[in-house]
C-alpha cells in the first residue's frame, strides 16, 4: 500500500512538530537544500502517522527524525541526520561522509541529544506554522 500524494522524487523529512531544536533544524535544512532535495511532515500530523505506520515504525521506541524515500527506504537517528546533511548544499554535505561510523556510536551522542532537547531547546505547545515560502516544503 502506497500513501497518496506523496513525491516519489523527494526524500520526505518526519520530525518533532513541537521541538524547537527539530524547528530550527527545519529551517536550516530549508535554507540550505539548493537541490530541492526534501520535503518536510511534523509527525504529530495526520500525514505524518500515516507515513509511520506504513513503514512500520514503532515511535514509542525511537523518538528520533525519520527520513523517508517513498517506494524505496527510510533511515532514523544519527544515520537520518548524517544522509540529509549530505544533500545539503555547501560544507555541510561533508557530514554525510561520517555515515561510515557504525550507528551504535553514532547513536550514542544522537540519543543523548535527543533525550535532553525539550529541557535543552524547550517545546512549544503546538506544531509550528511555517512561513509562506516554507510552507511549500511541506506536504
């Protein structure tokens, strides 16, 4: 079963719709996608669950950034993270290189990160609203 509407051509970012880190990673990865490579669903919308529950991940065991690539994979955590940097424009497709690091370590520092964002970053009450020139990112 395939989810409508989806682009196959996109590779799909699920984050954090209330997490101000995962916020400001949206508009970073915003500015710096000159490839028009992602689009972005805050998975705490109705597209976003249905997107989870067609790949078969389990969120109350990974409380993590999901990137999707309809039809073909999807990646979490620290090797999420690493794959989108490598499509962004400039010095920061470097960081994609580092994906040779086994998850394991990488995921150490990932959780840790994550685990502490809402008392580190805060939290809002409610997903953000996105730009105009954003808000054509998001699906």
């Amino acid at each position: 079963m395939e989810i409508e509407n989806l682009p196959v051509d996109k590779k799909i970012i699920l984050f954090d719709g209330v997490c101000n880190l995962c916020d400001a990673s949206v508009q970073f990865i915003y500015k710096h996608d000159k490839k028009d490579v992602f689009r972005f669903v805050a998975i705490q919308s109705e597209l976003g669950q249905k997107i989870i529950k067609h790949i078969g991940v389990d969120t109350s065991k990974i409380d993590s950034i999901i990137l999707y690539e309809p039809g073909l994979s999807y990646s979490y955590k620290a090797e999420a993270a690493l794959t989108i940097a490598k499509n962004l424009s400039g010095i920061y497709s470097l960081l994609g290189y580092l994906n040779f690091i086994p998850n394991s370590i990488k995921n150490i520092i990932y959780d840790y990160v994550a685990k502490n964002r809402y008392k580190w970053y805060g939290k809002k009450e409610a997903c953000m609203i996105p730009t105009p020139e954003l808000k054509a990112k998001f699906l």
